[in-house]
C-alpha cells in the first residue's frame, strides 16, 4: 500500500511537548495522519516538520502487522578455511595430510568427500553441525536436488523456507548451494528476505553471508549482479528450524591431522593410524629375481622384523604399495613374465595374493592410486612400450586397459590424479624420452612429450607443489638427473639437477618445506643427494657408500623434517639412512635377505 505524505496534513508540535505522543495516542482515530496500515515506528523530519510513525499494532494491541524473521545462531567455524590455493581455475584447494608438501589427490576432499573451499563443502559442513544431516555423496551442487532423495524439494519462490534449508541454485556449470541462516516474512507470510552463508561465492574459495531481498519475475530470489538466482530450497531438518541446536562440544583438537584426536593419540605430532593409537609405522616392501615380497616394518611397539608376503613363480621386477586409513595394506607387483599382482591383509583380511592381469611382457615399472571413492588403480610401463591402466573398486569391475604405445621400453612411471578425477602418468623410457599422458571427465586421453633427455631414463619421479607447479624428477644411466616443470605460471622447462659421474640405477624424490630432494642410487654403491630451494643453492652430496652395486632407492621425509633414506643392494642387504631434525647422518641395515635373493626393487611407506 502506497502512502501520499502531505505536510499540510500534519500538526507541527514542538518536541519539547511532553505531551505529544500521549495526546497523538489519544486522538490516533482522527486523520492527523493518513498513513494506512505501517509496520514500523519512528520519526520522519522533513525540514523541520516532524511526523511520528506509529504501528497499527500499537494503536490496536490485538493485531500484528510487523515483519518477522527467523534465525539460526549461526557461526561460521568451517574447519578447512586454511586449504591452500591448487589450482583456482578449477576451483581447487587442498590441504598437506601427509605433511610432505606435494599434493596427491586423497589430500584435495574434505571429510564430506567434497572439495576444499567448495560451495558443496560449506553446505555440507554446516548441516552436518547445525541440521545434523549427512550429504556426502549429493555430487556437483547442480545436483543436489535431484539427489535429496525423500527430502522435501521446494520451489525457489516457495514461502516455507526456513533456516536450517539449503539454497540450491542451477546456474552454471556446476551449480551453486549455500545454508539457509535468517527467513524474513511480511505480513502476508511471504517470504521477503534471506540470508544465506556461502563459500565459493565468487570463485575465490572465501566465506560469505549475503542478505538476499531481491526476486526476478518468477518469484525466485536473486543471487548474483548476472540475474542466476536460488531455484530450490531443500528442507534436510523438517519444519521449524527457527529453535538454535543444542550447543556443540568442540571436537577435541587433532595436531598431526590424522583422524585421532590428540586425547586418544600416542604420537600426537606424527601422523599414524587408528589402529596404532596414531602412530606411525614405518613399512619396506621388497622384491626380489626369486619372485618373493617382503615386508620390513618397526614401529609403534613393533620390533624390526622381516617376513615374506608372497611368493611367485616369476622374477618380482618393481613394486608399489597402498595403505588405507582402515589400515589394509595393499602389496601391487609386476613380474619377468608380465604378471600383476595384488598381495592384500589387514583390516579383517587374511593374506591374499591374486592375479590382477598378465601383460604377456616383462613389466619394467609400476605406480598406484586410490581415489576416493575407492577405486584402486594400478599403472604399468612394459618392455615392449605399453603404458596400461588396472583399476577395480565398489563399482568397477577389474577392468585393464592400454592408455598408450610409446615405441620403447617404459622403465619409469610415476602418477598423479588431479581436478576433475584427470589422471596423469609420466614415464620415462629407454630412448631417452619423458612423456605425459592424462585423461579424466573433462580431459580427454592425451600423450605427448616433455623432454627429450638423450640418454636411457632409468628411474623417474612426479610431485605438484602448492603454487600448482608440476615437476617430474628424471635419472639417467650415465649418471645425470633432470627436473621438468610447467604450470603455475611457469613454462615448460628441463633442467639438468646433477651429473655423478657413475651409473645411476635408482632415485626417489621428496619435497619438504620448499626444498626439492633428489636420492640416486648408483651401480658404485653409492648414495648420493641432490637439493635446491627453500633458501638452498642447488647441492650434492653423498649419503652412504654400501660397498655393493644399488638395487633400488626410496625415500620419505617425516613430519619432525627427518629424512629416511631406504636403499637395497645387490648383496641382499636393506640400510635404512637418516638424517635431520636433530639427527646426525646415521645409516644402520635394517634387512638381509641373502645374497642370492636379488633384490629388484623396494617401495616405502610411513603409516
């Protein structure tokens, strides 16, 4: 209703008259002010002229015209605020779970299996605390509404909206939702007002709680300046979330990240598993021209022990490993004869070893994944230059597939799985060539070079830093090792990292608080690192002599920034180096399988 104010209508008293409001409430009957119905008080001074706005619902206590609104205490604490920057294109942020600073791709969803700094996320977050409702698994936000399930979906330009209710929105690619907080309605119970608490709501992964008044012709409220507004509301709490949650405990705090909380957890600053009251384990697994695995492992009250996992009727020549959080270890395993493996126990399982596939060709190099939905992924380089692909898990069947033919004995892989489920293999082979080859929802299957080193490539490794810069670490067999990287406004660019001067067998690399490390193994039995960044000049050294050609290196640097280098030889031994975080350099041999059991390779893990 629209309100014509005309001056000459209005008595023009002085404030100072303590009797004013008290004769107007008096005399509220006569037409001192021809305002109609109003759902506010207060003063409106025009030049000097002063009006008083009175509710209806003062004059006539038995009727209420004003506007209501109905709230949640809301209190934005989302916990992964803090996800560094991955790759803002795609709205991507992850957050360093295994402390090592290179980003994998179990280390990009939060508990809610939704992206860090998500829309998604946010959401879920918040009715998981507030509404006490799960949505892990609803998909992109686009989705959402089709995937509530028994949840009742209402219209975006419906009127029992209510706090507690996630906005959902269509628009764009993958859509947009957001929690309901405040519903403002009119007199009429039409909702005239909301405000909704956001993440990701201008792309840039940052916290927002916008008041929303404005509706376009369907009823529906605006949500952006480009006219995309809020389509559903979807009501996961039932009716009346106006009644604030019973208070929360705050969740006890969880230093190393690793799922158990400090209470419960023996080794606080140093993730491990539940299942070792949190903490770590340090796992070898080795393979050897007997076609045996073994497991070295000590650690949490574990003494050092050595013990066969497996056994097989071919050479074992390269190994990787897996272990889930439900503390299953996984053993993946390429033969001579061109067999895959999978040795598995833990978690409830007895030990089981079964055949994944038989390439029909000596298996030359090996990697795994496991994403999160639980697919494992097994990725194989062969003599006769096929790169292939073994996955299996909840809903895919085992499934091998060849994902390219370089023309050379692949003898180095390694994989990363980013954005979007893209998968990435780079490889190294004989001829000298550094290769990528990658695919995923939105990538199609792509090969194609990235180095051309001149020299058989005889051990390669991979790792995205925070800044979304790509490396790829590259050994040869006249002792030289290189660094490729591209992205995160870099080019892409090869640059020789060292030159020992002997025959390189094996590298591992690792990153840690901006410092690359490369460990080369070489057929002098040496051990030799090279280092640069984090306020580093670019360094070499040597680690250990074994006195015996090296078979095979791995590496993991720990939380407490010590290094561990695992190096095997060719005399059947397994040394275990470190050094850092208040240690001297130390190397100790931590297994001796025999000088006839010729060690092929050996694979790390701290868990």
């Amino acid at each position: 209703m629209s309100t014509e104010l005309n001056p000459q209508n209005f008595e023009q008293p002085e404030l100072e008259d303590p009797s004013f409001f008290d004769r107007l409430r008096d005399n509220a009957g006569m037409a001192y002010m021809k305002l109609g119905r109003m759902a506010a008080s207060g003063l409106l001074v025009m030049g000097g002229t002063a009006a008083a706005f009175i509710a209806e619902d003062a004059i006539n206590p038995s009727i209420a015209y004003a506007d209501s609104t109905a709230k949640i205490p809301f209190e934005n604490d989302y916990p992964y605020a803090g996800a560094k920057v991955l790759n803002l294109q795609n709205l991507d942020w992850w957050i360093d779970e295994n402390h090592n600073g290179v980003f994998n791709a179990q280390e990009q969803n939060s508990p809610f299996n939704y992206g860090y700094r998500n829309c998604t996320d946010g959401a879920a977050y918040w009715v998981s605390k507030y509404d006490g409702v799960n949505v892990s698994g609803w998909g992109d936000a686009q989705k959402w509404d089709d995937n509530a399930g028994s949840y009742n979906v209402k219209p975006g330009n419906s009127n029992d909206i209510e706090p507690g209710d996630i906005a959902q929105s269509d628009d764009g690619q993958w859509g947009h939702v957001g929690f309901v907080t405040d519903v403002t309605k009119n007199t009429d119970g039409a909702v005239i007002k909301l405000k909704v608490a956001e993440y990701n709501h201008n792309s840039d992964g940052a916290f927002t709680h916008e008041a929303y008044s404005s509706k376009n012709s369907s009823g529906k409220f605006i949500r952006t300046s480009s006219g995309r507004d809020w389509d559903h509301f979807i009501d996961v709490n039932g009716a009346s979330a106006a009644t604030p949650p019973p208070a929360e405990t705050p969740p006890p705090p969880d230093t190393d990240g690793d799922g158990v909380a400090d209470p419960n957890d023996s080794c606080p600053t140093k993730p491990g598993l539940s299942q070792n009251n949190g903490c770590p384990v340090t796992h070898v697994y080795s393979g050897t021209t007997n076609g045996k695995i073994y497991e070295t492992y000590w650690g949490f009250g574990n003494n050092l022990t050595t013990w066969q996992a497996a056994s097989v009727s071919s050479p074992v020549t390269a190994v990787t490993n897996q272990i889930g959080n439900n503390g299953i270890q996984h053993i993946y395993f390429g033969t001579q004869g061109g067999e895959i493996y999978e040795t598995y126990w833990g978690g409830g399982n007895s030990l089981t070893t079964s055949q994944l596939v038989d390439l029909n060709t000596p298996i030359k190099s090996i990697s795994s994944q496991v994403t999160s939905d639980g697919t494992q992924h097994v990725y194989t380089g062969t003599q006769d230059g096929r790169i292939n692909e073994t996955y299996w898990g909840p809903n895919d069947a085992l499934t091998t597939w060849q994902v390219a033919n370089v023309g050379s004995s692949v003898d180095a892989l390694s994989t990363d799985i980013t954005s979007g489920s893209t998968q990435h293999i780079y490889s190294g082979t004989a001829d000298g060539k550094v290769r990528e080859s990658y695919w995923g929802s939105n990538d199609t299957l792509t090969t194609y070079q990235l180095a051309n080193i001149g020299n058989a490539i005889v051990a390669l490794d991979s790792g995205i830093t925070g800044d979304g810069t790509n490396h790829v670490m590259t050994s040869t067999a006249n002792g030289k090792s290189f660094e490729t990287y591209w992205g995160g406004g870099n080019s892409l660019t090869t640059a020789q990292m060292a030159n020992l001067g002997a025959t390189i067998t094996s590298m591992a690399s690792r990153f840690r608080n901006g410092t690359w490390h490369i460990y080369n193994g070489t057929s002098a039995g040496t051990v030799k690192e090279t280092y640069w960044g984090g306020g580093f000049n670019l360094a070499t050294g040597e680690l250990l002599n074994a006195g015996s050609p090296v078979a095979s290196v791995t590496a993991e640097i720990t939380t407490d920034d010590v290094q561990h280098v695992f190096t095997a030889t060719q005399d059947g031994k397994i040394r275990e180096t470190y050094w850092g975080g208040g240690n001297s350099l130390t190397t100790s041999q931590i297994a001796d399988l025999g000088t006839g059991a010729g060690i092929t390779d050996i694979f790390s893990r701290v868990k």
